[in-house]
C-alpha cells in the first residue's frame, strides 16, 4: 500500500469525526460556509502523517483519530485565511470561500473554524488526561506559532517587498521551514509519535527526516504552481506569479536575468495582484523558461526528497522497520513526485 491508499483507508472516518463538530444549525449560512472547505476534503497528508507515525510506533488508529481531525480543521480555517490574504480564485477545484461569499463572511467563517479546533483538541486533552494531553496541546500551539510566523514573511514579501533583488534563498527556506516542513510533514509526525509514547530522541530524528520532505513537497507545490492542470491541481493556474511570491524558481530566474529583464520583472512583482496583465505573466513564465527556472526547481526537490529517504535509513534505530515505515518512505516519494 502507498501513502495515498493508506490515507483513504482512514480519511471518511476522520472526516465523520470533524463532522461531529460541525453540525448545521441557526443561522445555517454562517454554517454552511463554516464548513465549506471541511466538506471538499483536501488531501489529508497532514492528518494522514499523524495516523501513519503513530501507527509505526505502535498506536491504535481509535487513539489517532481527533487528533488527526483537529489537524485537517487547522489545515481548513489557515486556508480560508490564506485566499483571502492571497485573492486566491480557486480552492480544491472551486471557487474560494471569499468569492462565494465576501471577505467579510470568509474571515468570520475561518475565525469560528479556528474556535472549533480549539474546542476539539481540549475534548482530546480530557480524554487522554492531562500529562499526555497538555503535551499534545502544546506541540500544536508551537506548530501554530511557527507557521504564522512563516505567514508574516511570506506576506511580507508579497505586500511590502515586492522586490526580489532583496529576496534570498534563505528567507525562502526559512518561510518553507515554518509553513511547510514543521506544520505538513515533521509536526503531524511528531504528534503521532508523541501519542504512541515516543520520546525526544524520536522526535528529533523525525524533524531530521520531515524537514527535507517538507522542502521538497513545497518546491514541487511552486513547480505545480506552473505545470499542473488547474481541474487536477485545484488551484489557478500561476498563482504564485499573480500574488508576487518568493520562490526558487523566481529566485533562480532573476538571479540569471539581463540588467533589463530584471527591470521588467521589478516592475511587475511591483504591481499589485489585479494589475498584473496576462501579459505581465507570459513575460515572467518566457523569462523562466528562458533560464530553465524549472528545471532548476525539479533538480532541488529531488535532491531534497533523496536527502529524506536517507534519513529514514540513517534512523533505522528510531523508526520501526515494519510496514508502516514502507508507507512512510512512498509517502516522501509522493511528496516530489505528485501531480496535485
């Protein structure tokens, strides 16, 4: 079984479970739209992580299950948030929630989904008790705090920036190490191992394998960002270059540019979302093709995605050579392989 199968095995029951949570009473529209993106279900590789680590280290999926869920509402109410601040068009292959219904609504709707995650996770912590829960509750308050962070200079460069010859590598990473690595891959593992008894040693070799797997899933993210059908990928097409993003590839691209290529692409990363032109778009995408800016990206990812493989192995003694450890090195695979 890969990791995609193995998500689906456990995803209608994890789903049911948010369910519980989100029942539609009065007023009916502002619950509708609370649970809008809950009832698309996403991929749940976040969720999917915690089931999958846990299980490794020998919990049962009954004692996996909330916490799995509260991680899929974070995912949800952080991504109604994140259209509004991106104006993004499309959210798993739908309008987002801001243009069905107004900012005004989608914020309110993404405040409540964050009141209900808080509400799950404190049922959790009494159902567990207080040592074990406390912990639990703890790593995902860090989680939190770390991709907000991330958030703040992922905006940052898109709203006030606005420049790349003053973005670097390493403020991409740093915003992929918060966003990405510790919220989507090593985080949700964490908590998984932390609920089957694991201790730091654990937790740390889990950080060591989750952080090139995270680079690798959000490099292979921006790739899509350009490549991948908009129906398969569910979001718009060239997203990243509307919103004015730091990226590898446009890091890459403009680091190769002409003195006055670089002129033109300041100007349009100068622009804000909706004044961006097809044209300004046809110009950035020629410029990447130009100096191989994906090819440059893909080469990255791999590298990084081989860097977490070998850490599974190098950790052989912290992680139990059973199957779930096969599902896990299928599950890094994915991550720069995937088509959405």
């Amino acid at each position: 079984m890969d990791f995609k199968g193995y998500v689906e095995t456990h995803k209608e029951r994890i789903y049911s479970r948010i369910s519980e949570y989100l029942k539609v009473k009065d007023p009916i529209q502002h619950y509708r739209s609370v649970r809008e993106y809950s009832d698309r279900k996403g991929g749940y590789r976040r969720p999917g992580m915690i089931m999958l680590t846990g299980q490794m280290f020998g919990a049962e999926p009954k004692d996996l299950i909330l916490p799995a869920a509260v991680m899929q509402v974070s995912e949800d109410w952080i991504l109604i948030h994140d259209d509004i601040e991106d104006n993004s068009e499309l959210r798993r292959g739908k309008p987002a929630l801001q243009k069905m219904y107004g900012i005004e609504i989608a914020i309110n709707s993404g405040d409540a989904l964050h009141i209900i995650m808080w509400r799950m996770l404190k049922d959790y912590l009494i159902e567990v008790g207080l040592e074990k829960g406390s912990k639990i509750f703890d790593k995902f308050y860090d989680i939190l705090e770390f991709t907000v962070e991330g958030q703040f200079l992922d905006n940052n460069f898109i709203h006030n920036t606005r420049d790349l010859s003053k973005g670097t590598e390493e403020i991409y990473y740093r915003i992929v190490k918060s966003k990405t690595c510790y919220y989507s891959l090593y985080g949700p593992m964490q908590i998984g191992a932390m609920i089957a008894g694991k201790g730091i040693g654990t937790l740390e070799a889990l950080k060591n394998v989750g952080e090139p797997a995270g680079i690798a899933f959000q490099i292979t993210d921006d790739i899509l960002d350009m490549t991948a059908d908009e129906k398969v990928f569910g979001k718009q097409r060239y997203g990243d270059l509307y919103e004015g993003k730091l990226t590898l590839i446009m890091l890459h691209t403009y680091g190769a540019a002409t003195v006055n290529e670089k002129e033109a692409i300041d100007k349009i990363y100068a622009k804000d979302r909706e004044k961006k032109t097809a044209k300004d778009i046809d110009f950035l995408v020629k410029t990447i093709n130009k100096y191989d800016g994906l090819g440059y990206a893909v080469d990255i990812a791999e590298r990084y995605g081989e860097e977490a493989k070998k850490a599974i192995e190098d950790y052989k003694n912290e992680l139990p050579d059973n199957e779930y450890r096969e599902i896990m090195l299928s599950a890094i695979e994915e991550m720069y392989k995937r088509k959405k």
